[in-house]
C-alpha cells in the first residue's frame, strides 16, 4: 500500500518530484511509513481480528470469527454483559476467548481484573501463560506500548499488569479449575472454558463456585461462557 501511494504521487507530479533532494524524499518515506504504522495500531485496538491477524500471522479468517469478532468488540464496548460461545470442537473458540481475548481487553485496559475458569486447573493455567507471554512479544508491544506485567507477579496462572503510564492502575489475571479457592477475589471478566463432555455439569458446579465466592462488578463487568 504504501509503495502505491508513493508510485501515485510520482505521477502526479513527476517532474517536482525528482527535482526533491534526497534528503527531503527519504524523511517523506519515512513519516508514510510511520503514518502507515500509526494507522494499524489504530485499527488493532478497535478490532478485535485486526489484533488477532497482527499477534497470529498464520490466521485463517471464516465467518464464525467474524461473528464471535463482533460479540467481542461488543464486550470491550460495554454494550454486552453475557456471552455464550457454543460451537464443535477446533473452531479456535478458546483460543479467541481464553487467549486473545484478553490479551485485547487488558491492552484496552491495563487495570483490568479477570478470572479464567476451567475444568482443569492445568488448563486454565496454560491459558493464563499463553496470555502472559503474549504480553513480552515486541508484535504485542508494538499495538499496546502502555501494558507490562507487573514485577513481582508473573506466574502462569496468577499475574498482575499495570500502566507504563500510571503505575498505580494495576490489573490481574486469575486462573482456577473446578474446586480452586476464589473466595474474596474480584472481577471485571469472568471466563468459563467447558469441554463438551459433561459440559452442563461442569458449568453448574463451576458457576455456583464462582457466584458464591466471587464478586462481579454489575457496572463494567462481563462473563463469557466457552462450551
């Protein structure tokens, strides 16, 4: 795209064109391409595939991404408070929503609090430093500069983020498995990742645990079930 604007401007107006010192052309490329830049950052941190296409390279859009794409950007915007994703297995619905998801969300807001629940504590975990580690990679860095995990909290399942910018917004990321302790912890996003096989069972005992040990902010907060 930007060799295009650049091969565009050139027939506008050749002649001034090669009549521009280097130095001059050089800085031109350099702003268009930081321009360039800027705008993809942009885009990134309003849509929810952008992000997912700039962290995921090999990323193969359908139009159930779109779909739970949208729901997404629904969730960041406040506009939805409860979500249900209900699809067959390898449809990348938990790498969207225990992975990605909030990823994006914490890069929208470092001070974020959320708890990610699974049936296996070892699963909810492995989430916990896929989001973690995504936070370290210079492609993440690049769309959310402001986010940095907290120093002396960054174990797989339980880490704290904060602000580059104001140290004192402080965010965290729980993870628990049926049974976990969550007793007295807070909220913003509350996620449930099901395995279908005995999937109701799992989501009664999972969601009693959290309702009676966890409290979720009414005003801001949101839950996604996984199934």
């Amino acid at each position: 795209m930007l060799k295009n604007c650049c091969k565009i401007f050139m027939e506008i107006d050749k002649e001034l064109w090669e009549q521009l010192p280097k130095e001059v052309l050089k800085e031109y490329l350099e702003l268009t391409e930081r321009l360039g830049e800027l705008n993809e950052v942009e885009q990134c941190e309003q849509s929810f595939l952008a992000f997912v296409k700039s962290q995921w390279p090999q990323f193969i859009e359908g139009s159930h991404h779109r779909i739970m794409a949208n729901a997404f950007e629904r969730i960041a915007n406040g506009k939805l408070k409860r979500l249900i994703i209900n699809m067959p297995p390898r449809h990348t619905k938990s790498e969207f929503a225990s992975h990605m998801l909030p990823a994006w969300l914490v890069g929208k807001q470092p001070g974020l609090k959320i708890i990610q629940a699974t049936h296996t504590a070892d699963l909810a975990v492995k989430f916990g430093r896929k989001v973690r580690d995504l936070f370290e990679t210079s492609s993440y860095q690049a769309i959310f500069p402001d986010v940095m995990l907290h120093p002396d909290s960054k174990a797989a399942g339980k880490w704290e983020t904060r602000s580059k910018k104001n140290p004192k917004i402080l965010g965290e990321y729980y993870a628990v498995g049926t049974g976990g302790a969550i007793a007295g912890r807070g909220a913003d996003c509350l996620l449930l990742t099901i395995p279908t096989q005995n999937k109701m069972l799992c989501l009664k005992r999972l969601w009693k645990r959290l309702m009676n040990g966890t409290l979720l902010d009414q005003g801001k907060g949101c839950s996604l079930e996984d199934l």
